[in-house]
C-alpha cells in the first residue's frame, strides 16, 4: 500500500509540472513555483516532527487513508473533466468559462505529495540546520517541477497531445485511487491466493495504461478529423 500511495503522489507531482505549462501566461506558472516554494519552507516545522513509525501510523489509519482515496478519485475526475474541456475550447468548440478556469486549480494530492517528499528528506538527512534545508527543498523542488514540465513540453510541443497526455495521468490517478480503495475496504478480491493478490494492482494498472492511452490515441483521431473537417468547411465557405 506504501509503494501504490507514493506512485499516487509521483502521479500528482507529474500532473501539477504539466498543468503549469499549459498557461499561456509565464507569470501564472512562476506564482504557482513561489507558492510551492513557501508551502515546503512553512510545512518544515511539521516535517520536522515526522518519523517511519508515523508514516505507518498514517497508512494505517483506515479513516485517513479514505479520505486520502476521495481526494485522489475526485482529484482525478476533475482532471480528466478539465482535459475534455481544455481540448473541446482548443478546437474552439463551446465551453463554459468555469471550466476553462478551472486550469487555475492546481489540484490538492500535490500538498501532501510535497509534505512526505520534505519529511522523507529530513529523516535521511543529519547535521544540518532545519530551516536551512527547507530552503534546500524548496528550491530543489521547485526547479524539479518547473525542468520535468520544460521537458514534457519540449517533448510534446503539441497543445493537444498535451492534453491528452494529461488526461492518461489523471486517468492513472484514477486507477490508483480505485486500487488503493481496494486495498483499503479488502474487497473479496483480496481473499484469492497470495500470488492472485500481488498480480491483481499490476494487471489492473497495465490495462488501464493501456486502454487510456488507445482512449487517448481515439479521442484524437477525432479531433483531429473534425479539425480538417471544420477548416474545409471555412475553405469552401
């Protein structure tokens, strides 16, 4: 459960660098990193408190990791929610400004993403002032977010393949979150064999990766058709 909760939180750091670069305004990105920046030096007083045997306390925890698996499905929903719209207003299609706003929503797994990421290193890290290496974190973190979204936008130049880039992340996030709430309510999936039960996330995880990709490859094949579809259209009008 430890292992699927930090590929969960390695799913929101990679969802919040994408969503970053899909502002057409540079400053909006750089607000985000400086507030990131605070969020990591203002939590250090907390992260300093943290140990393993709170981290196992936490997971655990059947009530908090619940609400950890609502965040992440409604996290995830209104992920993919905001991809479709994104990429009908893209294709210049009808869309309301509430959802177009909704960009500005960096999502909420990322936080306490960002949180174990600073407790993890204070606990691995010794002989150094706290505050001090908070700031080390801060900047390290924010400079890892803003070069993975620099990449990926290298890589996908494309505003639409971002987008569905993005919808495949959030698709994944969504996967995790019906896994991790599996694990968690110990559905009679869990009542198979032992080599039925460490199969199950794998075989579950590599369809869905699978099937959002095709899904994604589908969705824009027909974007793409209802482009050249619509520029026709304007050639011959």
């Amino acid at each position: 459960m430890q292992t699927l909760v930090i590929i969960l939180f390695v799913l929101a750091i990679l969802s919040f660098s994408i969503q970053l670069q899909l502002f057409e305004k540079p400053w909006i990105m750089f607000a985000c990193l400086a507030f990131v920046a605070v969020f990591i030096y203002g939590m250090h007083h907390l992260a300093i408190e943290q140990s393993y045997k709170t981290f196992r306390a936490a997971l655990n925890n059947s009530s908090l990791m619940m609400d950890f698996v609502v965040l992440q499905v409604v996290e995830a929903l209104a992920g993919l929610l905001l991809s479709i719209f994104l990429i009908r207003d893209h294709y210049n299609e009808p869309v309301k400004p509430f959802f177009k706003n909704a960009l500005f929503l960096p999502g909420i797994i990322i936080f306490p993403a960002l949180f174990y990421l600073e407790s993890l290193v204070f606990l691995q890290v010794h002989g150094m002032s706290f505050p001090v290496l908070a700031v080390g974190i801060a900047v390290l973190a924010i400079l890892g977010i803003y070069l993975i979204g620099w990449c990926f936008k290298k890589l996908i130049p494309e505003f639409d393949l971002q987008l569905e880039m993005k919808f495949v992340v959030h698709l994944l996030q969504l996967s995790g979150g019906v896994i991790l709430s599996v694990v968690m309510l110990r559905l009679p999936v869990q009542q198979a064999e032992h080599s039925a039960i460490s199969l199950m996330p794998t075989l579950v995880m590599i369809t869905c990766l699978l099937g959002g990709s095709l899904l994604g490859s589908f969705w824009y094949q027909i974007k793409i058709k209802r482009f050249i579809k619509s520029s026709t259209q304007q050639l011959n009008g």
